[in-house]
C-alpha cells in the first residue's frame, strides 16, 4: 500500500501590479476590508495602548479550549493573534506555507520577521484578493487541526546579544 501524499489545494492569485496609481476610493476599500475582518465571528480587537491616537489594532480569534469545548466561560477562552492592522498595511501570523508562496510570489505582500506583511488594497479588485488572502489566514487558524501548538498571543523579547571578545 501507498501513502497518499496531502495536496495542497489550489491557492493561487494574481499578480499585483506595483505601478498602478491610487484611485479614489482606496480609503473606501480600505475601510470595507476592515469591516469584513470585524465581521467574522469568534474576533476580538484591541488598539495599540501605547499610541497617542489609534493608528495600529490587534485582531484576535478567540475560540474554546478543546478540553472545555462544552463550558465556555471566559477564563476558558484562548485567543491567536489573526493580524493587525496599521497604515503600513496588513500583518498576518497564521498563513500557511503555500499560501505565503503565493502571497510573496504575486507581490501581494513581503516577507518580515516572523510574518507576512499584506499591502492594503487600491480598489475593489485588490479589496477581493486581500479578503481572499484573509479569509484563507482566517480559516488556517480557526480549524483546530491547523492550529499551531504555540499561538502568536504576545510579542517575544528579544534575546540578549552576547560578545564574542574577551574582556581580561
């Protein structure tokens, strides 16, 4: 007998073109693409307590603990950072493999630290691609066979930088 090896399903976008100009209603679209993530359920957001004026939200899943999948009370909900949201664009933390492939090789997006950096959309084209791109993160992390063991909840230190010399 054969294994059967897992396919990944067909996830592909166009590519986004750099030079296009800035219509009009990109503030539009922009804002409908924020309407959409607070639309989905299970989403909690949060802004930036360190800014002055709100310029950067965090958007959580919050969903059940398998073990307590019958009582949901708060203390049992657990949250994964799903993006967030600032004027430079879309930070996403649950795409998958493939789809940051996709994403990357489209120029839909760069790559960052430990995240895909999402250009926010022109116009109702780009609105759709973007949404598409979401839902897809979305979906990645809401299924608990896809859920990765340690979730993006808070953002790491960084670890201490050491030097090589010698100080005698």
């Amino acid at each position: 007998m054969g294994i059967v090896a897992e396919i990944p399903d067909r996830f592909r976008l166009p590519a986004r073109i750099r030079a296009s100009s800035a219509p009009q209603n990109e503030f539009s679209c922009r804002l409908a693409l924020a309407d959409r993530i607070a639309a989905l359920p299970a989403i909690v957001t949060e802004d930036d307590p360190c800014d002055t004026l709100p310029s950067r939200a965090s958007v959580y899943l919050q969903f059940a603990s398998p073990q307590f999948a019958n009582r949901t009370p708060r203390r049992y909900l657990q949250r994964t950072l799903l993006c967030t949201i600032s004027c430079g664009g879309v930070e996403l933390f649950g795409l998958d493999t493939w789809g940051k492939h996709q994403v990357l090789s489209a120029g839909w997006a760069s790559l960052k630290h430990d995240y895909v950096l999402l250009y926010l959309p022109r116009d109702e084209q780009e609105l759709e691609v973007c949404w598409n791109i979401l839902r897809r993160t979305y979906q990645n992390l809401s299924t608990p066979s896809a859920r990765p063991a340690l979730a993006h909840v808070a953002s790491i230190p960084a670890r201490p930088r050491f030097s090589r010399t010698t100080l005698q």
